[in-house]
C-alpha cells in the first residue's frame, strides 16, 4: 500500500503498473495479485484508507459543544497537520477522488466524510454564525482554498510557516461566517 502511494501520488494511477508497484515494495507481482484482483482494486482500497485516515484526522478530538468558531479552527488545523504528516494520502485524495477507476463504496466513503463537514455548516447556518449559503459552496470556499495553498507549498512557491497557516485560517473563516455588520 505504501508502495502504491508513493507512486500514484508521484507518477499518477494511470502510468503506474502492478510490476512497477511489485518493484517498489519489493516483492512480487503475484503476492500483489493475491491481495487485489487488478490496479483498480488496490486502488480503491488505497484511496478508501486515505479517506478513512482523513476523516479520523479532522473528526478526532472535535469539540462538539465547542462554538462554530472553535469547530471551525480545529477542522482547518487538523487538515493542515493531515496534510503535513499524510502529504501523499492528501494528495492523492486531491487529485483521485474524481477518478473513473473509483468504486461506488469508494465515492460512498467520500461522501460520508463530506457529510461530516455539511453537518458542521448547517449548523453553523441554524445558529446564525455561519453566511446562509449551501454546504457544498462554503466547502468549496475553505477546503479550495487550503488545497491550493497546498499545492503551492508542494511545489515550493510558498514557504509554510506557522503565521502563514494562522492568516490562511482566519481569511477562510471571514470567507464562511456572518460578518455582525454586513
């Protein structure tokens, strides 16, 4: 699985081969084969295990009698350090989760976690803190905003530092939430 990662996440799923995978990890393409019927099927269990670790980042420790503000900032925080100790699994979660090799449970799971973060911004939106918009918009805002950021920290256009991170947050919040004065 690791193997598999590295190499979707650097090379693409596509260009990337079950013998080229073997040689990675180390073994043979057969003990691969013994796991997974084909590349789609290794695939989907690698992208599933990415959505999974995800998920369980952003929702551990979440405070759920907590305001929308502290909610707020723990999802942003707990994305950043997801994507900072998991750099491979954030990305291929970025640039597969529309992917045509996908399986039905994989884009199940997928929605189960953004479930979790429509949720938060429904809320939010009933207590009166959040910008009456839909879910999938506000998510759009904060979450394109962090995997741009990150994909710019990636190619090394921009230099990652605590107060960067803390201003990216506090705009992506003044982005989503009712402003007391218009």
């Amino acid at each position: 699985m690791s193997a598999a990662l590295e190499l979707f996440a650097e090379q693409g799923f596509e260009t990337t081969t079950v013998p080229m995978i073997a040689d990675k990890a180390v073994v043979g393409a057969g003990t691969i084969y013994r796991y997974f019927t084909n590349k789609e099927a290794l695939g989907n269990a690698l992208f599933q295990d990415c959505v999974r670790q995800f998920s369980e980042a952003i929702q551990r420790g979440y405070p759920a009698e907590g305001n929308a503000r502290e909610q707020f900032r723990h999802i942003f925080c707990r994305m950043v350090e997801f994507a900072k100790e998991q750099e491979r699994a954030f990305y291929l979660l970025e640039t597969h989760r529309h992917a045509r090799y996908l399986s039905e449970e994989s884009h199940e799971l997928f929605r189960e976690m953004m479930d979790f973060l429509r949720a938060y911004f429904r809320a939010g939106r009933e207590q009166g803190t959040i910008r009456s918009m839909p879910s999938d918009a506000l998510i759009a805002i904060v979450y394109g905003a962090f995997a741009a950021l990150y994909k710019a920290i990636r190619a090394g256009k921009i230099q990652e530092t605590p107060d960067l991170i803390d201003s990216v947050e506090q705009a992506c919040w003044d982005a989503v939430r009712v402003h007391p004065h218009g």
